[in-house]
C-alpha cells in the first residue's frame, strides 16, 4: 500500500470495507490499539480518529487467525 501512513476513519472504513462504527467497536473491544493502529487528530476525546492503514489490516488478518477452538460459544 502507498500513500500516508494516517488516514482518516472514513478512509479507513472504506479500504477496510467496513463501517465506521465497526471501526469504533474495534478500538472499543481493544482489537485496534491506541499509537499502534489508531490515533486522535487532537487531544481531545472527541478528536476525529486516523488510522494507520497497515497496522490496522495487519490486525486484522491476526484476528482472523485466532485457533476457532480459543473462540467464545454462545
């Protein structure tokens, strides 16, 4: 991939071919870590959020993964 390493949330929702509030339930759950997969424009809480397109694929890809035997059962 070339370009930024930072892409907005809206960017990153598109490449990732998900939606932003997807992304927003990945950073919650901790699958996307802070300084490492995402960042905020600004300091403050309500800063619009970049993302490091790299990163966060290769996040991702480790998710997907995971063994199905180390998954939750309903």
């Amino acid at each position: 991939m070339q370009g930024p390493k930072w892409t907005s949330q809206r960017q990153a929702a598109d490449f990732l071919g998900v939606s932003e509030r997807t992304l927003m339930r990945w950073r919650q759950s901790g699958v996307l870590q802070p300084g490492e997969h995402y960042r905020r424009k600004f300091t403050s809480p309500r800063s619009g959020v970049l993302y490091d397109l790299p990163a966060t694929e290769a996040a991702l890809l480790a998710q997907c993964q995971r063994d199905h035997r180390s998954l939750e059962r309903a």
